[in-house]
C-alpha cells in the first residue's frame, strides 16, 4: 500500500490513492459554479503525485527529508493538459503561488523540474513515467478538462484571481482531507462537520422581528425614524435587484448596520445565494457588529455568525524543505476557511487574501462565490491599491454570482477610475446605488453644526484638557495613540475620563463603550478620548465632539458619533482642531496618505471658509481633487509591475493595507482573568485549536511584529499534539496591561496598530 500520510493517533495510516480521490471530489464540488470545477477536479488528482515515489514513503517513516512531492504533478498538468491554472495551484499548494508567465512556467518543464528547486530540496522522483505508472495501478484516471480557467493573461488581475479561486479549491479540499484522516478514530476518518447553511427566508424572519422591536423602543426623533425607515424599504426594494456591484450611501443615526443585513438577506433570498461576508476597517466595529447580528440570531446555531478579524493570518508560510513537518501541517489546518453562513472580517484580512500567494490565506477565497460582500465603511479602502481591488472584486461579482457593496455616509467616487478598472476586469467599476433618494436623507439627518479652525490656529494638549474640564459629556477622536496618551497625562485626575483604543482587547472595548453608553444615558459625566476606531459605525451618541484635523471622511465619521439619535433641541457641535504639534507629518498622522488626504481637507477648507459634511457633492469634489493629487491608476508602480509580471509572491508582498504583519497577544485583563487562565492553562495542556483561537479573540490584542522576532515580553502558543508553537498567537507574560491604557509593554506604544 502506498500512502499519503502517517498514522493518526489511532494507528491508521492515509493510502494515498484514497486522499487522491478525496481531494479531487472536495475540490470539485468547491468549483462547482465555475466553468473550470473539472480543473479543480485534475488539481486535486494530482497534487501529490509526489508521493507515489520509494524516497517518499521512506520520509514517512522518517527515513528522508527535504522532498519536493508536489511538481511532478504539476509539470503533468501543464504539459499533458495544458491546465496552467491547476500547475500553479498544485506547485503552490505547499510553497505557494509563483511566477506564472511563459518563462516562469518554464521551471515546470520535466527536464528542469530539479534544476529549478532551491538548495535543500530534492524530487522525490524525477521520473514522471514512473508515477505516472503507480497512479494508473492505484486505479487513478486522469480527465483532459473541457474547460480551462486561464485561456490568457491579458487581464490579468481577473485571470489571477480564478487562478487563486482554483487553488483555494485545492487547498481547502487537501486540509479538510488530511484534518479528516489525523483526527479519525476506531471507526476511520473523522471529516469536519459542514457548516450550517444560510436559510435567508429564516434569517429574514428573524431580522424583521428584531426591527419591530427596534421601533417600538427608539426614543429617536420622528425626522430620524422616517430616515431610517426610507433607508429600510430602500435596501428592501434593491435586494431584489440582479447580482453586481452596488453602492449603498446612507448617512450615520440611519440605520446602515441593519438596512446592509436586510439588502444581503433580501439578495440572498431572490438569487440562492451562500453566504454574506461583511469586511469592515476596524475591529470595533465588528465587536459592535456581532453583537446585534448575534441578537438577531439568537435562536439560530452558535455558529450562524462568525468573527473572523486577526490582523496576521497564520504568519508567514514559507516551508521550503519538508512540507510534510507535522508543525507546518497543524499550523495550516488552524486557518479558517469561512464555512459558515455569515462572516464578519476586516478588510485586511478579506483584501490581502484575494491577492495573497499563500495557502492558508487562499483557503476561504473560494467560499466568495456565490455571496454578498459587503463593505462597511468604504471610504477606508487605500486609494493606492483602489483599481486592482476593484478589479478583482468585479471580476468575483461579474463570473462568480456575488454582489459587492460598497456601503459608507461618506462614498468614495471610483466609478470615475472604471476605465482604469476595465483593463484589468472587462465590466470594470460601474456600481448601481442601492438608496438612490440618499441626498435627501442627508438634508433629513442634519443634526449638527460644524466649527472649522482658522488658519494657522492650534491647540495644545493642555489647552484641549482645559477646555475638556468645562465641559460634562463629549468625545475627541485624535489621529494617533501618541496623541491619546498626551491628552489622558493632561486629564490625570479629571473625573469620568475614558480610553478607547486597539490597545484594549476586544472585551475591554466592549465593556467600555458599555460603560459610556450608561453614562451618557443618565447624564453623567463622559469624557472619552479615542483614536479613530470609535469613528466609524460605532453606536455613540454625545452632545459635543472634538475632532482633530484629518481626511474630510474621517471627521464627517467622528461627527456621527454626535447627537446621533436627534434627540438634542438644537444642533450637536462637532469641533475640528489642530493639535500643536512639530510640522513633520510623522509627528501628526499615521500614514502619509492619510496626511495627504487631509491635506486635501486644508485645501477645500482653504476655498470655501467652511464645508458642508452633509452634502454628498463636497464628498465627490474631494475625491476627485485626492485622485487628482495622486492616481490611483500608477500610485503602485511596484504592484503594477508584478501584476504585469504575473509574479503571485511579487503580489503578495507589494498589496498590504498594513505595512507590517501583526501577533495576536492574550492578555490578562482583570475583568476577565478567569477566562484567561482558562484559555493560558489549556493552550499549556493541549495546544491552540481553532476553536481556542475563536474563544480567545475577545482577550487578544495585535500588535505589530518586530523585526527583531518575537516579545521577550510574550510566549507562543503550543500547538497541539507537541509539536512546536505558533508565530501568530502569544500569551502575555508579566503586568503589563492596564484598565485603562490596556496593553502597554515595555517597548512602548508605539508596537501597536493605529
């Protein structure tokens, strides 16, 4: 018998040609929408043709090592079938993507298969007859597929993305298959049970029973509940719209949260759609988020609604010895690949995957097909990556029966870069809007006066303090942690001060946008100061709202967080500032795009004396003016050059919403010590789980990985079965988080993601 895998922990071993069939029926079965599922099928029939060789069922038994199993099968696949698609997949099913023009794909010839392979790995056959011959006794028939998904580059962000669709086919169906067989018990292989499937008719039920309660308890002014339920008919009515690109512009108090579920529910429902993705910029929002997703479906399957937002994957994935190590196979069947019918994520973890080369990160693309994705806070997409995001995303909404939406108060205009767009996707950036009466709701919703700062007027920290202390209940929403902790050094001391920021793990913030809240409801005195992650979409409603000169978007999100629900008797005032701060642009925002989009923000302020956040047309004029500044169409010569390229590792280096990875770090916070020490004890007894990651994200913080490797402040998480740790998951070591700044180590704040 000849096998894939070693024994599981019941003594039984993979055969080969079992895991062969397995994969290849998964992987299908995952494609079954697309025109090239018989591609899928190949892949999965030849990934490791590898192992059919004698050197690696001696590996096995831990008899040899470094053996490159998987491009025997691929050079089949390229040469037999002329299958390029399925080639990448199965040479990159364990290393990764690579190169895939015509001198790349050279490498796969059968005569320079070995002089291709980096020093330390070998073939673990050289001879293709002779696998070939082992597979065809095991009784393995190889079909010529019909259809092919790569015909030809020419748009090549779209053709790249079925690549990486096919692929994540392929992966999914091999980790599903070998998790299946090492937690098989006495009565064989163990698969993982499927997720429960998205009933939209049920689902809808239960949301508008959730609305009628809404109603009934909103202490909301008239103005705002006729608004909001203008905006629900609307979201009702484009639901049933054909499947594309859409844009859903609302303003905040509208009630977008809810009127985006209703569209996706409504569109699923008309069309038989899977799922609904949500991707979202901030990790408070989706704190926020889950928690009234999980109140609508509190009758449905703990596992309806998944949270899925760590900042770093699975870290780096780049075995190139023996990808047979039992560490790197644990660590990879960790990553989650979105069986579920609702999944909220970031954009980080959503946007880097479609252009990702790397295994686990592929490994829930396929799961795209066939949903409503959903983009809350669209004015967040990087301008410089905006034209081959919206490639791709066109092409997944264009071929793969998926809506995109775009949903924001404050829309970006990319339909003005749909050309650029078409040349990589042929439907290019032409979305339909979902609320199409929105510029009145705006005119409706205006809650708010705005005060701009004079030219050349600044304040200091001590100056900003002073002016809180007069003042019960109000929100500053500064630009960076640095600028946060100053103010909170100027308050010491100072009652009813609050910290909100990613410094804080998820039930931190969590309990402490709950302690505001009831402070604000019973007028008692509030004095929040945050970064930018309170500003978009989270559910706040003060009289007063400082906000520190930035992009036009992200002070008309900082003013949604005031007087929000209508209820004050004249406006709420929103107060845009300059901090005193050095001239260098490092020294006031954290990006110099963001500075640059403020910037703009000065221009316009500059021309006009002051600016009208409620008219969609300002918002227009300053993405215009933005991509005049900088277009997105050439703002990345480097990822244009290996998209041109056709260089998958290239990509994936060069597309990053953030420029550093992160760690996730589980912290004691004191409120939850309990659940810490249940999480700390059993990942020291048996290792992180999938499960374990899910039920610690609550207690995580991410912080960005150092160059000089992991915190000594730190240690990873075992994995299971003993075999090795994690570079993506550590338990905090020593007292280092505080109720209030929340984690705060020895090096400094400066670690942290803004």
């Amino acid at each position: 018998m000849i096998y894939a895998h070693s024994a599981n922990a019941n003594g039984d071993w993979h055969p080969l040609a079992q895991h062969l069939v397995s994969v290849a029926g998964l992987a299908e079965n995952f494609a079954s929408l697309a025109a090239w599922a018989e591609e899928a099928r190949l892949a999965g029939l030849l990934h490791d043709l590898g192992k059919y060789a004698d050197r690696f069922q001696a590996r096995l038994h831990g008899k040899d090592s470094g053996l490159d199993h998987w491009s025997q099968g691929a050079s089949l696949a390229l040469t037999e079938f002329r299958a390029v698609a399925a080639a990448l997949a199965i040479e990159g099913h364990h290393i990764g993507l690579q190169r895939g023009d015509k001198s790349g794909l050279r490498r796969l010839q059968p005569d320079r298969l070995a002089a291709a392979l980096p020093p330390g790995r070998f073939l673990s056959d050289p001879d293709l007859n002779h696998l070939q011959s082992r597979a065809d006794a095991d009784g393995l028939v190889f079909g010529k597929p019909t259809t092919l998904a790569v015909k030809s580059f020419e748009r090549a962000v779209a053709t790249m993305l079925d690549v990486r669709l096919l692929f994540s086919c392929l992966v999914d169906a091999d980790f599903l298959d070998t998790e299946a067989h090492f937690d098989g018990d006495a009565q064989g292989k163990r698969p993982r049970p499927e997720g429960p499937k998205l009933d939209a008719v049920a689902a809808l039920a239960a949301l508008d029973a959730y609305m009628a309660g809404l109603r009934t308890a909103t202490g909301a002014q008239e103005k705002v509940r006729q608004a909001r339920e203008t905006l629900w008919s609307a979201a009702t009515l484009a639901g049933q719209m054909e499947t594309g690109q859409f844009t859903l512009t609302a303003p905040t108090g509208s009630g977008k949260t809810l009127a985006m579920l209703k569209f996706a529910l409504e569109h699923a429902a008309r069309h038989g759609l899977k799922r609904i993705v949500l991707a979202v910029p901030f990790l408070t929002v989706i704190e926020q988020t889950a928690r009234i997703y999980r109140a609508v479906f509190k009758a449905f399957p703990d596992n309806f609604v998944l949270e899925h937002h760590s900042l770093a994957g699975l870290g780096v994935e780049a075995e190139q010895r023996d990808a047979e190590g039992a560490g790197e196979r644990q660590r990879r069947l960790l990553a989650e690949n979105w069986d579920v019918p609702i999944v909220l994520t970031t954009n980080v973890q959503l946007l880097e995957s479609l252009f990702s080369n790397r295994p686990s990160a592929c490994r829930k693309l396929h799961n795209l097909m066939e949903s409503v994705i959903l983009f809350d806070e669209a004015q967040s997409l990087p301008s410089h990556l905006a034209v081959p995001t919206l490639a791709a995303l066109s092409h997944l909404s264009s071929v793969y029966r998926s809506s995109v939406v775009f949903a924001t108060a404050t829309q970006p205009a990319f339909d003005t870069l749909h050309e650029a767009v078409a040349n990589h996707a042929v439907r290019g950036w032409q979305p339909r809007e979902a609320v199409p009466e929105h510029p009145a709701l705006f005119a409706a919703l205006e809650r708010v006066a705005v005060s701009w700062p004079k030219t050349g007027e600044k304040r200091t920290w001590a100056q900003l303090a002073a002016e809180l202390r007069d003042t019960e209940q109000v929100l500053v929403v500064v630009n960076l942690k640095r600028h946060a902790l100053a103010l909170l050094n100027e308050l010491a001391g100072t009652e009813g001060v609050f910290h909100l920021s990613t410094n804080l793990c998820a039930d931190h913030r969590r309990t402490v946008l709950n302690r505001v809240r009831e402070r604000l409801k019973h007028g008692k005195i509030c004095r929040l100061i945050s970064t930018q992650c309170v500003e978009a979409g989270v559910d706040l409603d003060f009289p007063l709202v400082y906000r520190a000169l930035a992009p036009l978007e992200a002070i008309a999100q900082a003013a949604g967080r005031c007087n929000r629900e209508g209820r004050m008797d004249g406006m709420g005032s929103v107060v845009v500032f300059e901090p005193s701060e050095e001239e260098n642009w490092r020294r006031r925002y954290p990006t110099h795009a963001y500075y640059q989009a403020a910037e703009v923000t000065r221009t316009l302020l500059k021309l006009h004396g002051s600016l009208d956040i409620n008219d969609p047309g300002l918002f227009r004029d300053y993405y215009r003016r933005l991509y005049d500044l900088n277009n997105p169409a050439s703002q990345n010569p480097a990822l244009n050059e290996a998209i041109t390229a056709l260089d998958f590792p290239e990509i994936a280096k060069c597309y990053r919403l953030i420029d550093q990875s992160a760690i996730q770090v589980l912290v004691p916070w004191a409120d939850r010590w309990e659940e810490f020490d249940t999480l700390r004890a059993e990942a020291e007894r048996e290792g992180i789980s999938v499960g374990w990651m899910r039920r610690a994200q609550g207690l995580a913080v991410s912080v960005y990985r150092s160059n000089d490797g992991a915190p000594a402040w730190a240690i990873p998480a075992k994995l299971r079965r003993g075999i090795g740790t994690s570079d993506e998951w550590f338990i905090l070591e020593g007292d280092y988080y505080d109720d209030t700044l929340g984690l705060n180590p020895p090096k400094g704040l400066q670690v942290f993601i803004a």
